[in-house]
C-alpha cells in the first residue's frame, strides 16, 4: 500500500515537472527573441536554463538582459521552490520517511525460546512487565493497534499484528512460549484463545472484564481465568484486615531465601502509632523497615527517630514469623474495628465476601437495593455527605472506597476525610493517574486494578 502510494506521488511530481520546464522553455525561446538574442533560442539551451533556475542553480552563463526577461526569471526561481514543497515533498519525500517509521517489528528473534507472551498491552501489563524484568523473565508482546505497537517496540520485543491470525502467533514463536497472556476485551480474548488452541497447549491465563464471561473464555481453552477486579478486591481486603491473609502477604517481592519486602498498614489502635522507628517495639519484630509511607509520600530508609502516625505504611523486610509479628503490631485491636465499604461493584462485591468469610461484617454503601441481610447496607451515592454519615462514617476505622469512576473516588475520598480525620481510607484507582490526586485528597493507601493486576499476575 504505501509502495503503491509513493510511485503515484512519484509520477505525479514527475508529469508536473515535464509539463512545467516545456512550458518555460517555450517562454524562454520567445523571450531571447525578443530580445534579440536568436542564437541562444535553442530548445537545448532553453531546457538547460529552465533546469539551472527552477533548481536555483544559477551559473550565469545565460541571462535576460531585458526587464521583461528578469522578471520571468525570478518567476521560474520561485516556481522551483513551491515545486518542491507543492509536489516532491508530499508526493515523495513525505511518504518514504513515513514507510520507514512505519516499520514495526513482525516476528520475535529466532533466539527466543522458553518466553511469556502478552497479547494485548495496557496499564497493567505495563506493571507486570517491570516485574518481568526484575525478575529477568523473557516476554513478548503482540500487538495489534499500530499506534500502541508504535510506543512500544523501542522499550519490548513487540510483535505487530492480530494474535486472532495464526501466522502472527507463529511469529512470535509460540511454539516455544512458557505462557500465553491474554489482554484484549472478553469477546477478541475468545477469539484469541480458539486461534491459539489451534496450534499450541500452551498455558493460556485470560484476563476478564466480566466475570459472568470467565465461563466462556474457559470453554474456548483458557487455562486460568483472571479478574483484575477481583484480584483487587481480595488485596484490599487482606490489607484493611490481615485476618483475611493468615500467613499471606498481599504484593509482598520475594528477595532472596526466605526474606520478603511487604507492606505493613498502621491501622488505627495500632500499637505503632506515635512510636519511633528505633522503638524496641518495632526490633522486637525482627523484620528491618526500609521505607515509609506517609498520605502517598516515600520516605526510603527513614531515620531512627521518624515517627510512624496511624495511616501510615511501612514497608518491611523480614522473613514470615518476624513480618507476621509486625502485621499482628499494625493491626492493633481487632474487636474495635468498624469497616465501611463504598461502592459494591465487582470490587466492592469480592471485597465483602472475603472480609464476610473471615467474620467481618461491613456496612456498605451503594446506589442499589441490594436486598440482603448479609451485611448492613445504605442505599445512596458514595460521595453523599448525608449518606456517609448514616452508614457511620465518622466512626468507622477502615473505610475501604471502591467506586468504579475516578471522579467519585477522588471527591468521596474528600468527603470521607473531612468528615473523619483519623480513619484509614483505601481507595481505589482505575488508572495510574488518579493515584497521586486520591492520595491528595486523603487516602492513606492507594489500590489500582494495573497494580494489583500486575502483582497477582
């Protein structure tokens, strides 16, 4: 296609040209006669002058000496620029540049062997790759929007074209592939997994917007199917309640033998608050903190004498008995706690359950009806001030806000902090953007599906 669109351009640019230096040399024949100057009205010397002034060579071996035939070379000097800018830059010069940045990589290197592929990219594969390299696993990507593949391919080995085309997944050396990792919407993940099932067994994990689809993409040849949101969902709720973990740290990094670097919340009533990091409360633990956070803000490798406020997350290093210990400190009293969840979607709905599962009972806040004696609910929008404070907003200790827009979030977020200073809000971000803008506006942590997606991956 654009081979064929630069020999158009080409002999578009050409025709024009022929056509402009026979009509210039017709009038340079004229002129010398009029001049008269016969000897030089030669069609061989009127083609040369024409090529010397309309490229703005100029020698000057042949001039006009008359006012008439000055003007007319400054005519044909001019017409030799806009020539150029008219005709040969957009008709060639233009469409080969953008053939050569339109060159993406097609296949993956031969070497290539034992790799993830990722067919689909996205915030959350944008996390999972940076965990990828940590860990110096291969991947892949596959493709398919151009101007995505086009962002990408100087930083990943990327392979453009549609994963639904067979030839295109034989590029990508599927053949050889550890994983496959699907990205896409639910009904191209469908289509994806059939045409991978033609030609490999390979693992396939599929991503689900919908829950009520992960059926489908599993009748279609997904090994596993995943849900971001409900991924996040069960962090959420091991973080606001280790109890819903027992021994698991939710997004904790394994670094060598049995040490693991976790986060550690201050919940309120924690016995941590208002101590010291050198506190012999916190060496007793065994586990070394190597940040803080504090409403967003990292402190790497705080001083002995920073104080840890309720809200606050520190970030640990230890094995699993000393990190457990600094859990249980952070917790505090578990009898004291009042949960509220704010927004009962996918997120909201998987977060419930798990806390319901582990003998918490939140309120929960939600524009439905949901017609259930499960859990307390108050019907209304979660950014309401009026409908936060009838679920008791002001005495919860953990207000988890899980609404499905941003916009909501950042303003409910607000409302909650105003109306309770103290409490230990988790919000939730659909995109990386919004992190810092709800940590801003009160969150003490901040939890987005490309996040935890990518960790859980």
């Amino acid at each position: 296609m654009v081979e064929s669109i630069d020999a158009r351009g080409a002999a578009r640019a050409v025709f024009f040209t022929v056509v402009i230096v026979a009509v210039y040399s017709a009038i340079y024949m004229i002129l010398m006669r009029y001049e008269g100057r016969s000897e030089l009205a030669h069609p061989m010397n009127a083609v040369y002058w024409v090529v010397m002034t309309i490229t703005t060579v100029g020698y000057g071996d042949i001039v006009f000496s008359s006012s008439l035939g000055r003007l007319f070379s400054i005519v044909v000097s001019l017409s030799g620029i806009a020539l150029v800018f008219a005709f040969v830059l957009p008709g060639i010069v233009t469409p080969w540049f953008e053939h050569l940045g339109r060159e993406l990589p097609e296949r993956v290197p031969e070497w290539m062997s034992g790799h993830i592929l990722i067919c689909g990219y996205g915030p959350m594969v944008e996390r999972l790759t940076e965990r990828l390299d940590e860990m110096g696993i291969e991947f892949a990507i596959v493709e398919s929007r151009e101007s995505v593949a086009r962002s990408i391919f100087k930083r990943y080995i990327t392979v453009w074209g549609d994963p639904s085309d067979v030839q295109v997944l034989r590029n990508a050396n599927i053949s050889t592939a550890r994983m496959v990792m699907v990205n896409y919407t639910d009904e191209v993940n469908a289509d994806v997994i059939l045409t991978i099932r033609e030609v490999s067994r390979v693992e396939i994990i599929a991503m689900v917007e919908d829950l009520r689809h992960s059926r489908f993409l599993s009748y279609a040849g997904a090994s596993r199917v995943l849900s971001p949101k409900t991924m996040l969902g069960t962090f959420v709720a091991q973080i606001s309640n280790p109890s819903c973990g027992e021994c698991i740290f939710p997004g904790a990094v394994q670094l060598f033998g049995t040490l693991s670097l976790v986060e550690v919340p201050v919940l309120p009533g924690s016995p941590l608050s208002e101590r010291e990091i050198s506190d012999p409360l916190l060496i007793q633990t065994g586990a070394a903190i190597a940040g803080l956070w504090k409403r967003g803000e990292f402190m790497p490798r705080p001083a002995g004498t920073e104080r840890i406020s309720t809200g606050s997350v520190v970030l640990a290093v230890g094995d699993s008995e000393q990190l457990m210990r600094l859990r249980s400190l952070g917790a505090g009293d578990e009898m004291e706690k009042r949960f509220l969840v704010v927004g009962y979607g996918d997120v909201g709905q998987r977060l419930v359950r798990v806390l319901c599962e582990h003998g918490v009972v939140p309120v929960v806040v939600d524009r439905r009806d949901l017609a259930t004696d499960r859990f307390e609910h108050v019907r209304g929008d979660g950014y309401s001030e009026d409908v936060l404070v009838r679920a008791g907003v002001k005495e919860a200790t953990c207000i988890m806000i899980m609404l499905n827009n941003d916009h909501d979030a950042i303003y409910a977020t607000l409302v909650a902090r105003n109306l309770n200073p103290d409490a230990f809000i988790i919000a939730r971000a659909n995109h990386l953007k919004t992190t810092e803008k709800l940590y801003r506006a009160g969150a003490d942590y901040v939890a987005s599906v490309p996040m935890v997606g990518a960790r859980c991956s």
